[in-house]
C-alpha cells in the first residue's frame, strides 16, 4: 500500500472484515469439505486433490497433448465454475473467502459431473 494513508485506512478496513467474519476459519472449514468432496469423485482422470485452506488443486492425468485441464477448465466454465489450468495437468481451485457450504457442494458437484465425461 506503499504508506499512502487513504491506502492504509482501506487495508485495516478489508483486515477488520477479515476478523469480524470470521474468515479464516471459514477458509478451514470450507477448504476441509472442498477436499472431502473432491477425494469423493470417481474418475479414471482425476490423480490427486491437495490444497490448504481454500486454495486447492486437482491434479489431472497428463494426456498426450497436454490439454486435459484446459479442456476440463473450460468445461468447467460452461457450467459456470472458473478455475485456472496450470503447469499442464494441474486445476486450481481458489474460491472466495466467504464461500458457503450450498456453494461448495454446488461446485463439488459441478467437478464431478464434468470429471464423470471422462470416464
């Protein structure tokens, strides 16, 4: 925020919204059954979930041209969830902070209807 103080005000206001919400503890709780539910889905692509938090990744099986997780991704968005491809065959999966269950589940199952096309 480089000291400017109008700058400074606004990163303690988002710091003060970070405890008054409880947000940290939300990202645990949120991340855990983001986890759960993905270790959950069968599919013959899907290699390994990991994450901390709500900051998590699907690792997708590497395919000959390299485009498995851009082609889910895309997938993905057409359903109206967005993650982000990265290093070739690797999901990530960043929701927001205040995310709720209803949502997490909605995702959740967003992924394993989308990973089920690749049987």
């Amino acid at each position: 925020y480089g000291g400017n103080p109008v700058a400074c005000k606004v990163a303690m206001a988002a710091l003060d919204v970070l405890k008054e919400e409880d947000l940290m503890n939300n990202a645990v709780k949120m991340g855990e059954k983001v986890r759960k539910g993905l270790e959950s889905i069968s599919s013959s692509v899907l290699e390994v979930v990991r994450g901390k938090g709500l900051l998590n990744a699907i690792v997708v099986k590497q395919d000959n041209k390299n485009t498995l997780a851009w082609d889910i991704c895309i997938k993905l968005m057409e359903q109206g969830l967005l993650a982000k491809p990265t290093h070739g065959n690797i999901i990530r999966l960043a929701p927001p902070l205040c995310i709720s269950e209803e949502q997490v589940d909605e995702a959740v199952e967003i992924i394993g209807n989308v990973l089920a096309e690749y049987k």
